[in-house]
C-alpha cells in the first residue's frame, strides 16, 4: 500500500490546523468597560509587558551575582603537534663525544595532548557582599518601576476611555443639535418664502448650522484618533475594531468620591518615593563599594589533569597511556598604596551619594506638592461638573424659550443663535467636566498608589 498519499493529506490538515489556531488566537473585535479594558492594558500594553521582562531580568542579574561566589569550574583541552621539533645542543662528552662538541637533541615528542579540570572558589572579598546588597536593592527598583509602570498605563487607559466616551457623546449632542437647527432652517425658509420673516434670520441660522457641521466633522476625525490612542494603551492592533460599554456620565458619577479628599498622603505609598529610595541606596551602595576595597581578597583553587605524549597520533587508543597531575593553592591580595586613587573614588561614591540624599529630599516636596495640587484639581473639577450640569439645565431652558419667542416673532434670529451657541459652549463644558472628574481621580489615585490591587499583578 502506497501511504506517501495519505502522510502528505495528514501534514496538509495538521498545517492547516495550526494556521487557524494562530489566526483564531486574535481576537476580530473587543468590547469593554472601563475596568476591563484596565485589566487587559495591564496584561498587554507593550510597556507593561517590557517592565514585566525587566524584573526578569533583574531577578537573572541577582543570580549571575550571587554564582560569582560559588564555586566556579573550568575544562580545559589542549593538543599540540610540533611540525618541526626543537633541537637542543648537548655537550659531545655526555654522550661520549669529543670535549667542546655538541651533539643534537630532540626531547619532546612530536605531539602531545592534556585534559584539565579547575575548580576555583571566592574565599572572602567585600566587593562580593556589596554586590549581594546592590542586586537585591536593583530588584526592589525594578518591582517598583514595574508599578509604577502599571500605575502610568492605568492612568492612561483611564484617561484614553473617558476621551473617547467623551469625542461620542460630544458627536451624540451635536447630530441631536443639528437636526433641531435644521428643522428650525428649514421652517424659517418656508416662513421668509411666505413673506413672514427675514432673509436675515435664515442667514443666521444658516450661520450656526455650517459651524455645527464643522463641528460634527471634526469631533468624528477626533473619535478615530481617540479611539486608535486606546488601543495603542491597551496593546490592540490599530485596525482591530472595540467598543465601550460603559457611559461617560454613569463614570463620573461612579468616580466622584469626596471621601478621598479627606485622606492623608502616605508617602511611602508613592512610587516616585520608592524609586528615589531606591536610587539612594544603590548610591550608598556604591560608596559601601569602593570603601570595600581596601579590603584583602582570598580564593582558593584546585585542580587535576592528565597529559599524554607520543610521535603517533594514539591519544584515542585504548591502550594509550595517560599521567596524572594535580595543584592546589589558594591567592591572597592585599591593596597597599594606590597613590590616593582609590581614595579619590570612594570621596567620589560619597559625594555621588550625598547628591542623591538631597534629591530624596526634593522628590519628597515634589510629591507633596504634586498631591496638594491633584486634590485640589480634583475638588475643583467635582465642583465644576456640579456647576455644569446646573448651566446645562438653565441654558437648554433658555434655547427652548428663544426658539418659542422667535418662531411668534417675539425674537429675532440673533437673539436665537446667541441661545443656541450659549447651549453648544454649555454642553461641551458639561462633558469636559465629566471628563475632568474622572481624570484627576485618576491623577490622585496614581500619587496615592491606591489600587492596591496592581501590587499583586
């Protein structure tokens, strides 16, 4: 039975398979709520990802430090064959030659083969421990440059969400305001045709309804950007299409919390603290280093090999004869005078370190600040979205009462566009409020390091 057939229709599935595992592992399309997409940016935002690789990486560097002082052991493997042999002139009378002649020697053989094996230890140095501090504390700064990282994407995706939220319900009103505008267009033409108004009331109107139709093509090309700059945050390919399911106002509503106004800043909690800490301790480190040393370094060593010689390739033989040899010793170093040098380095580390006390102290103030300044963003911005919705209901009770004097004649066309732009600017600062609310949360919740969960990610 011929089975070439049947092997080439089984690879063809198993190839075809594969390939559609791979193409169905994306996804076509995403819909999320806010906290769905935070957790998936978390996950896969390429940023995210990279500071994931760089406590990887930390954690590699710890362990190439700490093997440094274990035991360390080498092979070695030599051959050598001596296409033209040294010759070594000795005197005649040994070999029962005439006195003042010299007779011609070759002493070693023509090819010769070693095997060695060295096994080498760190006794004592202080630059190792040193070493040991400064690759733990390097870890501690890449786990909390990771959070921070987190912190950052979730700020962002945070801010990405509510700006597009934001771009449609902006794009919502303004479709919803100029189907009003052009039905009130249309029936002030029908009206000017009657000869009951003014060709100017059309005009104005006409005005405000090309303004808003600018306004409406430029919200959309706005939308696209908005939406195409939270994918990149959530780590979505551009041409992957996503929707949002939750509502812009439902959010900030759901994120005004003036309970956190009355909380106090933990400073220790603040990345930009642990990061500067760290910064200071790998600086402190580094003087603790260069002080080390002065110190003596001892190591020890021992090790065993077999050499083998002939003028015959034999060394694979099985009755080849091999000889042992084996040495141990141990190496004491001890810095005496380095003409101040090193001296210099360790006031250097020390100054380097003093530097890096007093920036501590300046990201100290900078971080208090910086709280002061989001908690009062934050007031300000619960305050203003209360204010805005206040306006909104006021300016669309001024609007409705000018469009029911102007179409009685009571007012003009002016007095009605004056209304109806009062109404836009009310509405867009009513969504920018909304927007506002949610941002500076997030603002202050990154300075307090509050969502404790991202620690444990």
């Amino acid at each position: 039975m011929n089975y070439k057939p049947l092997c080439i229709w089984v690879f063809s599935v198993l190839a075809f398979a594969k390939a559609y595992t791979q193409q169905t592992d994306k996804q076509d399309s995403y819909s999320f709520t806010l906290e769905e997409a935070i957790n998936h940016g978390l996950e896969n935002n390429y940023q995210a990802i990279n500071a994931k690789r760089d406590i990887a990486k930390a954690l590699k560097q710890k362990w190439e430090t700490t093997a440094t002082g274990l035991p360390q052991i080498d092979a070695d493997a030599d051959y050598q064959y001596q296409i033209k042999q040294p010759v070594t002139p000795l005197p005649g009378e040994i070999l029962g030659g005439q006195p003042g002649t010299f007779v011609p020697v070759t002493f070693a053989p023509k090819q010769s083969a070693a095997l060695t094996a060295t096994l080498r230890q760190l006794i004592f140095d202080g630059s190792y421990i040193v070493a040991l501090e400064a690759s733990k504390t390097f870890l501690d700064f890449s786990k909390n440059a990771n959070n921070k990282t987190k912190l950052e994407v979730r700020k962002g995706i945070i801010n990405a969400y509510g700006g597009v939220l934001l771009t449609q319900e902006n794009i919502t009103i303004i479709e919803r305001n100029l189907t009003t505008l052009t039905k009130n267009v249309n029936e002030t033409n029908e009206i000017y045709e009657n000869g009951l108004a003014e060709e100017e009331d059309v005009e104005q109107l006409k005005i405000t309804k090309s303004q808003l139709v600018n306004q409406l093509n430029s919200a959309k090309r706005q939308e696209n950007i908005a939406v195409d700059m939270l994918k990149l945050a959530l780590g979505i390919e551009l041409q992957t299409p996503i929707s949002l399911t939750d509502d812009l106002a439902a959010l900030a509503i759901k994120n005004m919390d003036p309970s956190m106004t009355n909380n106090s800043l933990e400073l220790e909690k603040n990345t930009d603290f642990q990061i500067a800490t760290n910064f200071t301790e790998q600086r402190r480190l580094e003087y603790k280093l260069e002080r080390s040393k002065a110190l003596p370094k001892l190591s020890g060593f021992i090790n065993y090999g077999i050499n083998s010689f002939n003028n015959d390739f034999t060394f694979l033989d099985s009755d080849n004869k091999w000889y042992g040899q084996s040495i141990a010793g141990v190496s004491l170093s001890v810095p005496i005078f380095s003409s101040l040098g090193r001296q210099a380095r360790t006031d250097r580390a020390k100054i380097a370190w003093d530097q890096a006390l007093t920036d501590l102290d300046r990201t100290m103030e900078e971080i208090r600040l910086s709280y002061r300044s989001s908690l009062n963003n934050y007031r300000t911005a619960i305050g203003n979205y209360k204010t805005s919705k206040e306006n909104l209901r006021l300016a669309e009770r001024i609007e409705n009462k000018n469009q029911i004097k102007f179409k009685e004649g009571i007012a003009t066309s002016f007095d009605l566009r004056q209304a109806q732009t009062q109404l836009y600017t009310t509405q867009a600062s009513y969504l920018q409020s909304m927007y506002q609310v949610i941002s500076e949360k997030a603002n202050l919740e990154t300075i307090m390091n509050t969502p404790e969960y991202i620690n444990q990610k």
